[in-house]
C-alpha cells in the first residue's frame, strides 16, 4: 500500500491530479480545496489512500495526515463511499466541528451527497472520531468558524447548484467589509 507520493504535481479535470515520481505518473483523486492550492508543475507531497475493490485501483491524496486519516475513517462507514468521502474532506475541518458541537444537521445536508439520515449518523460518528483522535479536528490558527461561514449563504449558493466546497471556498475568499448574507452570495457570484 503506498502511504505518500513525493513528486511533480500536473493538475488535469477539477478534483484530479497527476503525480510525476521518477517519470512515473500516478493519478490522484484530491478534494477541491486542496486542487485549488496546488501549483502546476510544483514539486509536492500528497498523503495517499489507497482503495482497492474488484474492479476498482483508486489513490486519493490529502496535503496533510489528519485529511487522510478522516477520509479513511468516514469511507469505513455504511454509506459512505470515497467520492462521498473525498466531498467531505473537502469541507474545512473547522466547520465540521462546528457542525458536530452544535448537532446541525443542516450544515451537513449543504453537503452534496448527503441527506438528512446519513447527516444525522455523521454526527454520531464524527463525534466518536473527535474523541478517539481530537488532533483531526483542530485547525492550526482558528478558534470558532462562527462568523467566518455563513450558513445561509453556503445554503443559497448549493441552491444555485454549486457544491458545497466550492461554495465554502468563494465565501472563505472575501473581504471582511462584507457582512450581510446577500452581500456575501452577491460578492461570491461576481468573483467566479
């Protein structure tokens, strides 16, 4: 089982990329935000998580540990499958523990993929995640993700058909100035 891949990183379709070590290529299932921070051509190193069925060699590469180890703990439950698994990923990890403290459902539901029931067993389990390994959900330099996610702007932006991610993604981008949830959908809508 591979556990890392150390090499030149060429980005192909959203979400895919391609690994360059020693003039061999490995493709890679990544989550979005962390497509969007990697370089063309960049020399980099991508944790992996290899997944291996009957008729399946999938690799889906995180920037740290902690995101491979969450991807390799929610694909272990019923229900969720890596691609399910690799949208989760892609939520930043303080917003699931938001999500987890105060039992909000809804905040998982914004995810695509997931409904209601399994939100409400992601609750359980991200809880029982959080106890076994804390370090997962502790995020360097932030201390509450009040404020700096708003519910209902990522709800009306999944609305308009953008997955969850990249919804947090252009909410995460803009200037402090903008403060009210229309401002933030406005300014998020203009920024693509």
């Amino acid at each position: 089982m591979l556990a890392h891949l150390r090499g030149s990183v060429h980005k192909m379709d959203p979400g895919e990329v391609t690994v360059d070590v020693g003039g061999v290529g490995y493709r890679v299932a990544v989550p979005l935000d962390v497509w969007d921070e990697l370089k063309e051509a960049q020399p980099r190193m991508l944790w992996v998580s290899t997944y291996v069925r009957e008729d399946r060699f999938d690799l889906f590469g995180f920037a740290d540990r902690d995101g491979q180890i969450l991807f390799e703990e929610l694909i272990k439950l019923t229900g969720i499958g890596p691609k399910l698994g690799l949208e989760l990923c892609a939520v930043p990890r303080i917003l699931l523990k938001q999500a987890m403290e105060e039992q909000n459902v809804a905040l998982l539901t914004s995810i695509k993929g997931v409904g209601r029931k399994t939100a409400e067993k992601l609750l359980l389990e991200l809880r029982s995640l959080a106890e076994r390994k804390p370090q997962i959900f502790m995020v360097k330099g932030m201390t509450s993700a009040r404020g700096e996610f708003d519910q209902d702007a990522i709800a009306a932006l999944t609305a308009l058909g953008y997955d969850s991610s990249t919804a947090i993604g252009m909410l995460k981008d803009l200037p402090p100035e903008v403060k009210t949830t229309e401002e933030r959908v406005a300014a998020a809508l203009r920024s693509l």
